[in-house]
C-alpha cells in the first residue's frame, strides 16, 4: 500500500513538473505592443471623414509611436462604405487583427456623444475579448464625450466658442443630438441642456431620437420672440442626421420646421469633433485609460 502510495506520488510529480515546464515554454511574457482602436459610428458623407481624420491625427499627437486602428459600430455605414471600394473593419474585427498581430494593451476609444446603447455594447465586446485565453493581456475602454459634470461644463464652454461671431445675443442657437429614447444615458441632454442654458440663456439642445425634442423648445423660442436660429449638430460628425434631419429641404426637417413657423435659420455643419477643445476632453479621457498600462 505505501509504495503504491510513493509511485502514484511521483507519477504526479512528474506531470506536474512537466506541465510547470511547459507553461514556462509557452506562457513566457510577451514583449508589449500597445494600440489605440477608436470606435465611431462611421459616416458615409467625404466631408464628415475628414473630421475623423482629424482626430487620427490629434491621437497620433498624443500618443506618438503607438498604433491606432478604426472601427465603425454601423453595418449600414460599413456596406455603403464597401460599395464604393472602401474598407472599415467593425470594432470586433479590427480587435481581433490585434490580437492576432500580438498587440498585448489596447485602448478603445468610443467617440460616442453619451454611454448610451452603443457604447455599452462595445463596452461588452471588449471586455469579451479581455476574457480570451492567450489574447490581450488587458484591454480598456475609455468613456465616451459626455461622462461626468465636468465634461459637460468643458464641452458646453467649447461649444458656445465656436458658435458664429456674428450670432447676435437675440439669436437662438440649437445644438441637434442624436439622442436615444430607451436607454437612461439619454438624460445627459437635457442635462447639457440646462448647463449651455447656465452658460448663454438663448442656447439648446434637443434631439431626433431622444429627449427633448424640437417640439419641447419650439414653444420656448416662440415665448421670447426669437427671430432668428443657427442649428448646430452635438454629434461627432455632421453626417447624415446633420445634413438631412437638421439641414435638410425636407418638410419635417428642422430647418424647413422653424422656417415654416416663421423663424430665420443659419446652419453650421461641423460636428464636435471639428473643435479642438472638445477634442481635448476624448483625448483626457483616453489618457486616463493609458495610465493603467504600466
């Protein structure tokens, strides 16, 4: 009984050691490769791209030497974008080009406005592919523009400095947000809302698909006689939404709405991440990201 006891021991013995020396063949520390994947919508509309490719460019400054990938959370956008023989991985494939190029950190920026529906989804792929054995050794994900008071005050300030300088202080400004009706982060509008109004009583923001909408303002405008509106978008871009829902002949654009009601329109189609200064507050936010890999 006890030398069968001492041959089942070293048996045991023996496998682990083996399995010991194996992990330390195959599990050796990777040499670190850091990258930057940011994560967009996407757009469809030249003059929209070229926004992003400023921020490509404000990132590269920021972080030099560190890779930066793309991807579009749009199938539609990458489809149409395929069409005309151009080529946008979504998040999850151009994570796992990384992977299989060895990158060890990631850091994914959502160039999202608020932690809304797509946000929290990419949230959940990333952290998915964290959880892969032999994959990334940590991969974060960085807030989107708008997640604290603090980002609301420094992009409200920004905003109202890149309205036109020649809006008069009787001129309304609105600033149209994507919005997202069945998800609580749709709260940072109206909140945004109040802060801009804080900042410049004659500025808002409303949204296509949130709250509050065109019809929750209209009667504020109309209250104070206001004659004339500059509409601004609060997305990233001013893509589709901008161009058509905001600016568009349409009947139930909100240009073609405000006229019709007799006010004056002037339409501005930069998206936020044309300002600098908005840009500044992903970039903080993506810093703080980097910090972790040490």
């Amino acid at each position: 009984m006890k030398r069968r006891f001492w041959i089942m021991f070293s048996l045991l013995s023996v496998i682990l050691l083996a399995s010991a020396n194996s992990y330390g063949a195959h599990g050796e520390k990777r040499p670190e490769k850091r990258a930057i994947l940011l994560a967009a919508f996407g757009t469809t509309v030249p003059e929209a791209q070229k926004s992003l490719d400023q921020m490509t460019d404000r990132v590269k400054q920021a972080f030099p030497g560190v890779e930066i990938r793309w991807g579009y959370t749009s199938s539609i956008v990458r489809k149409k974008l395929s069409k005309k023989e151009k080529s946008f991985d979504s998040p999850e494939t151009a994570l796992s080009k990384l992977m299989d190029e060895g990158y060890t950190h990631v850091a994914v920026l959502s160039l999202h406005t608020i932690p809304g529906e797509e946000f929290h989804d990419l949230y959940r792929n990333c952290r998915l592919f964290g959880q892969m054995s032999g994959g990334f050794e940590r991969i974060m994900v960085a807030w989107p523009l708008l997640s604290s008071h603090q980002d609301m005050v420094s992009v409200s300030k920004a905003l109202i400095k890149h309205i036109p300088k020649e809006r008069k202080p009787e001129d309304a400004v609105l600033f149209m947000g994507h919005g997202s009706e069945h998800h609580p982060a749709d709260a940072m509008y109206p909140a945004m809302n109040q802060v801009l109004g804080d900042m410049d009583s004659n500025v808002y923001v409303a949204t296509v698909e949130g709250h509050p909408t065109l019809e929750d303002i209209l009667p504020k405008l109309e209250k104070k006689n206001i004659k004339k509106v500059y509409l601004m978008p609060f997305m990233a871009v001013a893509g589709d939404h901008a161009r058509n829902d905001m600016a568009g002949d349409e009947p139930d654009s909100w240009k073609s709405v405000l006229k019709k009601k007799g006010f004056g329109c002037e339409v501005v189609l930069k998206g936020t991440a044309d300002y600098p200064e908005v840009v500044d507050v992903w970039l903080d936010h993506l810093r703080a990201v980097f910090s972790h890999f040490k």
